[in-house]
C-alpha cells in the first residue's frame, strides 16, 4: 500500500472508530472531558481563559488552552494527571511551566485550584460550557462566566445554509451529512447515528458528545458553503460540499 492510500485508510479508521467508541462509552462518574470557560485571578485583574479537554483514547489526555486578551488561540497542553476528581495540566512551551493544579466538583460542574507558574501561583475558577439551549439550573455565577456566542449561530435561515452533503477529500467514500433539526444542527458520519453540533465561535461548532471533536464551515460573503473543515484534537481533515 502506498503513502497517500496508507493515510486515507488511517484517516477513515481513525473517525470510524472514533464515533464507534463515542457509541459505547458510558460514564460513571463526571469527566474533565469537554469545553471550560473561566478565569485566572491575577493581581489587579481577572484573566479570561478558554479550555478544551479530551480523552480521545481512554487516558491519553489532550487539550489547548485560549487566552483572548494575550491573543493566544489553542496554546497545546501537557503534564495530565487527571484521576477521580483531581486535575493537574500545564501549558506547554512557556516559560516558567504554568500549571494548573485543582479539584472538579462532585456534579462536574466546576474546577477550582491554583496555577503555578514560576514559583508564584493564582487562584482559578472553570466552568463546564453549556449548550443555550439547555436550563442552567440556577447556575448564574458559571453562565456568567460563557462567552457570549455570535446570534448567527442561532439563526434557522444562518444554519440551513449550513446544511448539506459533504465528503471528506482524503477519504471521498465517507460522507458527512449535516442536517438542521429545529434549530441545531445534526451531524452523521458515514453510517454512524446521528450526533448534535453545539455552536462554539464565529463558524464552528462543536460534538456535544465528542470533546475535542467539531466542524469549522467556510462561509463566504454571500453566505454560501462549499467546504468545510472536520476537527480533531491532532488537526483537521478538510471536506467539500457535494454538487
């Protein structure tokens, strides 16, 4: 088998058995799993910080790390230690080995601790992301900590442009259809059951039950799509619109 077939069929592989695994997890007890927004106290101000875990291979931790007032975007993470409700992570590349060291809460709701960096250390507060959609439960002081999503995202005539047909270039015989169902967005890979998109920023969304896991679209300024981008915690595989 040559290189390019070689990767092909590591590419279908990899979504394939993805999704199967997704389609039997079960889980226990909360997971770091999934999309943080909080905020690092440091002396004199807050600093926003968007985090994003995964788990894509039983305990084989990825994530970035987002700090929009630095202009970082998906800074790579390292150093997991995540066990029961522990969770220690640190950013990779910068000086001074920042860390985060702290505790999820028993409802997984929240996590709380310090990061270290350079002998100093500062308090810091994440909070699950939650879908609009869903009630928050009361839980005001969290949602006050979400970014606030674009109202496209949330548009029906927006999301039917989004929605089509599309076929992974690497890979052309495995289809990814994305339907609109009310007013979310469904995704189906192959013949894997239907999995919903939760708006993340400007034009991706994200697997609800996939962390780690979205789809950038390339909108143009007429507001049509012709390609879209399939994420992955390692990179991404770029898919066309079918004609």
């Amino acid at each position: 088998m040559n290189t390019l077939a070689l990767r092909k069929s590591l590419l279908r592989w990899t979504i394939l058995v993805m999704f199967a695994a997704a389609a039997t997890a079960t889980a226990d007890s909360p997971s770091a799993a999934g999309r943080w927004s909080g905020a690092i106290e440091l002396p004199g101000q807050s600093l926003a910080v968007d985090i994003q875990l995964a788990s894509p291979a039983g305990d084989a931790w990825t994530g970035t790390i987002d700090i929009p007032a630095q202009g970082a975007r998906a800074l790579a993470l390292t150093g997991f230690r995540i066990e029961r409700s522990a969770v220690r992570f640190s950013i990779s590349g910068i000086p001074g080995d920042p860390t985060f060291e702290g505790a999820m809460s028993a409802d997984g709701s929240t996590i709380s601790g310090q990061l270290r960096q350079a002998g100093q250390q500062y308090p810091f507060r994440l909070s699950r992301m939650e879908s609009p959609t869903t009630p928050s439960g009361g839980r005001t002081a969290e949602v006050a900590l979400t970014k606030k999503l674009p109202s496209r995202l949330f548009d029906p005539a927006f999301l039917k442009a989004l929605a089509g047909q599309y076929e992974l270039v690497d890979t052309p015989s495995l289809a990814l259809e994305v339907s609109l169902e009310g007013s979310a967005l469904l995704v189906r890979v192959g013949d894997r059951p239907l999995y919903r998109l939760d708006p993340y920023r400007e034009t991706e969304f994200q697997f609800r039950e996939l962390p780690g896991y979205g789809i950038r679209f390339a909108v143009d300024a007429n507001g049509s799509v012709d390609e879209i981008l399939f994420l992955e915690p390692d990179g991404a595989a770029r898919a066309t619109r079918k004609k």
